[in-house]
C-alpha cells in the first residue's frame, strides 16, 4: 500500500479512537488527551504483563473484548503472540483493525477480527485464549457478571480488565 492509499484509507473513517503511525502517517485521534491515556495504560498493565510472561507474548492466543481499532492486538502481535481474535460491536472498528493490521503486514493466519455482540458470540467455538483482554468495556453492558462467566469458560491464564467505576 502506497502512502498516498494509507492516507486516503485513514481519512475515509471519520472517527479514530487510538493513534496509529501507519507507515509515517499518524490516524487523527478525536480526543487527543487519550493519547497519554493509552501510552499510561500499556505502562501499567500491557509492559507488566510482557514481563510476567518472560518479556514475550510468543505461542499465546489472545482475545480481544471491545477491541476497538485492533490497538491492544496489534501489540500484543508485536510481542509475539500466535493468534489474537478481536471483537467489537462496531464494524466501523472491525474495518479499521484489518486496514491497521494490513499496513503493518501483519500475515492473516494471526489474527481475526470480528463483529458482534459480546452476548450473542460463542466464545467456545472460538478455542481457549491463554489471555483475555476486556479493556474500557465492562461499564458498556447490562450484565458484568455473566460476561466474566463467559470468558472464565475460555481464558486458560490470564483476565485483564480495566473499566471505569461511575458514581
């Protein structure tokens, strides 16, 4: 993919949650105090982890919650890991995540991103996942609980869940 077709394909979403760099070309974040946000949340928890795992992801099957843009896959990728499926309600971010993912050449075989309603989506048909990400989605549905049921079911390791508490 040309520069001048990385461009045209970032400008063609109107909304872009998580900075990118596409080949020299940074995606336009909406809310750009997130940009230290995101870089604060990789420090805290995404680095810890890569240590707690022996500094790599490598051989480990990832599922993405809410996975947005493909921000969290993509690194947990970069780090080495197998496979990572992603799912957002979204299909606005199911398209961004495979352009993303297509200007890093990251290969098909790793990764899947697929929209869906985090209730109706049969995690066991999908495998075990060494690690879980549930990242800003917990305060978005009706039934935490049953959620952390569902994934309890397939995650084989390791949960991670960051939310927000609302008064």
């Amino acid at each position: 993919m040309d520069d001048k077709e990385i461009v045209d394909r970032i400008n063609q979403f109107d909304i872009w949650q998580y900075q990118f760099d596409l080949k020299g070309h940074l995606t336009p974040i909406r809310d750009k105090p997130k940009i230290n946000r995101h870089r604060q949340r990789v420090k805290y928890f995404f680095d810890p982890l890569v240590r707690l795992l022996g500094g790599s992801l490598a051989g480990k099957r990832i599922l993405d919650l809410g996975c947005n843009a493909g921000f969290w896959s993509l690194l947990a990728v970069q780090h080495g890991c197998a496979y990572t499926v992603g799912i957002d309600g979204r299909q606005m971010h199911i398209d961004q995540a495979n352009f993303v993912f297509s200007v890093h050449e990251i290969p098909t075989d790793r990764f899947t991103f697929m929209q869906g309603n985090v209730f109706d989506v049969d995690f066991q048909s999908l495998g075990q996942f060494d690690i879980v990400f549930c990242l800003g989605l917990l305060y978005h549905v009706s039934k935490p609980m049953e959620l952390i049921e569902k994934l309890a079911a397939v995650s084989s390791d390791i949960l991670v869940i960051d939310t927000r508490v609302a008064k």
